[in-house]
DNA sequence: GCGACAG
DNA sequence: ATCTTGTCGC
C-alpha cells in the first residue's frame, strides 16, 4: 500500500511533543458506516542488541480464518530515541516502510503500543492511523493510565481513564485469569469496535493473532539481518 | 516539586 | 526492546 511522508521530523524532544499536540486533535475516534474488517494487520518491531537496527513486519490475515493473506519487512537505523511518550518517532519509520511493501490494504491496523491512552492523547496507534488513513486500534502490554482491575473472565474489563477522568482505552481480558491487554483507539475506530476485533483476533492466546504474527516476523527478519552483517565463522 | 512512564 | 532455564499448570 501507499504510505505518503507525514510531516517534517522532528529534531527534538520539545519538537516531537508539539507535534503530537497539534495532530491530536485530528484523530476521528468514530468507525465508518459500514465498516467491514475482514483483514486486519499487527504491527511490530524488533531491536538488535547493540542498538542500531530495527526490523520492523506487518502481517495481514483473514479474521475469520486468521491465514496469512500477506506480510513485509523493513530495516532502519534508529531515528529517534526511545523516550516514553514519544515512542512512535522510533517505531515509525521502519513500520512505515514495511507497509510500503504490502501489495493489499488492511481494512484495520493493529499497532504494538497505545493509542489515545496516551499523555498527550496521541500514541503509535493515532499516528499511524493518521498516517495512513486506516482504522487503527493499540494494544497495549503494559499501560500508561492509571486503571481499575477488570473482572476475571474473556471479554471483561475495566475503563482506562485519564487525568480527567475520561475514558481514554480500556484494560481487556483476552484470556480468563490472564494478565489483561490495553487497548485504545489509533483512529478511526471506536472503542467499542475496537476491543470487539481484538477479542475475535484473540481466540487462544493473550495477544492478537495479528501482534504474535508479527512479533514472531520481525524477530526472524533481526536474525536474519544479523546473520549477514556477522556471518558465523568461514 | 518529584517520580513514573508504551517498546 | 533485550539478556535468559527450568518449571508449574491447563
């Protein structure tokens, strides 16, 4: 698919952080009539140990199925460094490339990271969603927002709110007496919609079909990358 | 004011 | 994110 150059990039922290608030307010957290995924991708990144690389994958699959319908990868030297908040600037490039490479255009994009539960309300999910357009939804491992413990069982869960108190994602129970995931919305989607897909991508483990599938592509794609660069003896 | 803070 | 073995449990 077509991914056009966002903006300019930033060259600094205070930089990063402006951006972030004036494309906040462009986020669209509402679903489209009639939206159909039938498609959806995890996005992922992985690291190399001396931190100068990052490899990034996209995986499509079918919902219903969860087959593979198509994956890319990316490589990149880090173009930003890792601040909490500003995390995006470092994941962007790469996943932006790889999203180049995909020959069909997910109708949902399912990023490693939040969303709208973010300080500046506008995490990876959000940029990502505005920068290609789609509807977009994070999810979260770990949360950045103060929450209350959702109930114990698939499909429960409890409102991430805030410093208003307004519901800005929600923890979601993807496996009975699992640690739950957080799931906000990119744009696009809303939340509602969200957890809906994410509990569907969800059918066995704690983590969307779509992030394992990717997470497990990226890392292949670094040990791949390593090899070349560091090739075994002879 | 200080600390904590997605990956 | 990454470094890391075995182990308890469904």
């Amino acid at each position: 698919m077509r991914v056009s150059v966002p903006h300019e990039w930033p060259e600094s922290v205070e930089r990063a952080e402006a951006l972030q608030r004036e494309l906040a307010p462009l986020v669209d957290p509402t679903t489209p009539d009639g939206l159909t995924v039938t498609t959806a991708a995890g996005l992922d990144v992985a690291y190399a140990e001396e931190g100068d690389l990052l490899v990034a994958a996209v995986v499509v699959l079918d919902v219903a199925s969860l087959a593979v319908v198509d994956s890319a990868t990316a490589l990149a030297a880090p173009a930003f460094p890792y601040v909490p908040g500003l995390f995006a600037f470092r994941e962007l490039p790469p996943l932006l490339g790889a999203l180049e490479r995909l020959s069909v255009t997910p109708d949902l994009l399912l990023a490693d990271g939040q969303g709208l539960a973010h300080p500046r309300r506008f995490g990876l999910a959000c940029h990502l969603g505005l920068v290609t357009g789609l509807p977009t939804a994070g999810v979260a491992k770990t949360p950045m927002t103060a929450h209350p413990p959702p109930g114990p069982n698939r499909g429960d869960h409890a409102p991430l709110t805030d410093d208003g108190g307004r519901e800005v994602g929600r923890a979601l129970r993807t496996r009975s007496g699992v640690k739950p995931v957080y799931v906000s919305v990119g744009h696009r989607i809303d939340l509602d919609r969200a957890c809906a897909e994410v509990l569907r991508l969800c059918p066995r483990y704690r983590l969307p079909e779509t992030t394992r599938a990717a997470d497990q592509l990226c890392r292949a794609a670094l040990r791949e990358a390593s090899h070349q660069d560091r090739p075994h003896q002879a």
